[in-house]
C-alpha cells in the first residue's frame, strides 16, 4: 500500500526498459509513474482531497513528463501551462463523470488520486454505481486489465480486473468476458507470443474486444499495469485484427 506501490512500478518499468523493444513507451511511461507517485505523496499530506487539490497538481504531471511526451501530448502540454486553474478544473469534473480513456492528463492526475481515496475509505468524484460484476466496485470503472493469481489446481487459479480509473482490484469470474460477460467457450479465445510468456490476450468474438491477462504464476514479480504497456506489440496484433480494448492505456494502447 502508499508509496511502496508506485516504487513497484517505477521499479517495473526501468527493467523492462533497459530490454524491451518497448523501450520509448517505457521510458515515457515511467515518467508518468514517477509524477503519479508524487501526486499520490501529495494528497497523503493534505488529507482532505477535493478536485481543486487535483487540479493543483497539474504541474507536477507536466514537469515530469516534459522530456519523453510525444508531439502530441506537447502540444496539450503547452495549452495547459496557460491554462487558467478553472480550465483544469472543469476538465478534470469532465472527466469525473464521462472516463473518457483518450484524456490523458485526467486519467493520469485521476489513478493516483483514486487509489488514495479507496486505499482511505473515501468515495471517489464521479464514482458511480458499478453496473454489473464487471464494473470495479469502488467508483464503476471499465477494467485496464486482469491478472491471474496463485490458487489451487483445482480451479486453474483466480482471476481479478484491475480499474483504469482508480486502479482498485476485485475478483472476476476466471473464464467470462471482461466486457460482456460472455461464457461460451466457442465465443472465447486468446493470443500468446513466446517474447510474453507470462501475458495473454484474452479475445471475445461476441463483443469484439480484448483485454490483457498478466499471469502471475508465470512471472511474480511482473507488475500488470507495467508489464500491459511493455507488450504493445500484443496490442498492435489484436488492433491489426479489427479487436478493440476494453480500456486504453496511458501510452494510447
């Protein structure tokens, strides 16, 4: 819990960086952990959090990434240093109530204030009823993810969603859907490659979307939220065959 889960995943992501073909993505990545990290310190100091807080910590997410964002995100950055605080504000309550993936600097000022808000029995803004099992229980988000944990033989071990939003974790059914719920083995499927042994792509052909399963019996000390942008080419092979994730990342796959 607190800080020793960012220090995971900056960890996480400097290893992969230092041999992966992913190497730009995890080197932007970790510069995105690192600030998450700060923002996540800083809300612990005030206590009381609201989005005006959040708002205020723009710049330490700017700062930080400054030297690995790509043109894109350049260019946001610009309009965002002038940008008056209300400006901020209203994007992040924007974000708040519509989780739009493609809005980076919310999602990234939004993870670590959501996992300080549940890790405190505090109720996100914009947290919504979750709509089924699939949604996470603590604000209603769509899964980033999902990971496989150690468990008997007998059932093949569990499976738990990780929230893009606010990064809780819960329990799924271990062969179901991510995003409909599908059950019919024939409607099911996934894809390995042997550079990723520890991750697969978990396929439903009803819906059409994917999502990444890390398998932490393969690989314990694989972070999941790290290890989903290390495997891009995962994505680029399931966004080449008319797939679509349930939830973007924060490098945009």
């Amino acid at each position: 819990m607190g800080l020793a889960f960012w220090d995971k995943q900056i960890n996480r992501a400097n290893e992969l960086a230092a041999d992966s073909a992913a190497n730009e993505l995890l080197t932007f990545y970790t510069s995105v952990v690192s600030a998450q990290r700060d923002i996540y310190h800083l809300l612990r100091k005030h206590g009381a959090v609201d989005v005006e807080l959040l708002s205020e910590a723009m710049p330490l997410l700017l700062k930080a990434i400054e030297e690995t964002a790509s043109t894109q995100l350049s260019g946001e950055m610009q309009t965002l240093k002038t940008s008056a605080p209300s400006d901020i504000y209203k994007m992040l309550l924007e974000y708040a109530n519509h989780r739009l993936p493609t809005y980076f600097f919310a999602k990234a000022l939004f993870q670590p204030y959501g996992r300080w808000c549940w890790e405190n029995d505090m109720k996100l803004i914009g947290a919504k009823q979750p709509a089924s099992e699939r949604n996470c229980p603590a604000c209603g988000g769509l899964p980033q993810v999902s990971i496989r944990l150690e468990s008997d033989l007998a059932d093949g071990g569990s499976r738990n969603l990780v929230c893009a939003t606010c990064l809780y974790e819960w329990s799924y059914r271990r062969v179901a859907c991510a995003n409909c719920g599908e059950e019919a083995p024939a409607k099911l499927a996934y894809f390995k490659a042997e550079q990723f042994a520890h991750i697969k792509i978990e396929i439903c052909e009803t819906c059409r979307q994917y999502v990444k399963n890390v398998d932490l019996t393969e690989l314990g000390n694989a972070s999941p939220l790290v290890d989903d942008v290390g495997s891009a080419a995962l994505d680029l092979w399931a966004i080449d065959r008319g797939y679509t994730k349930l939830e973007i990342n924060l490098v945009g796959l």
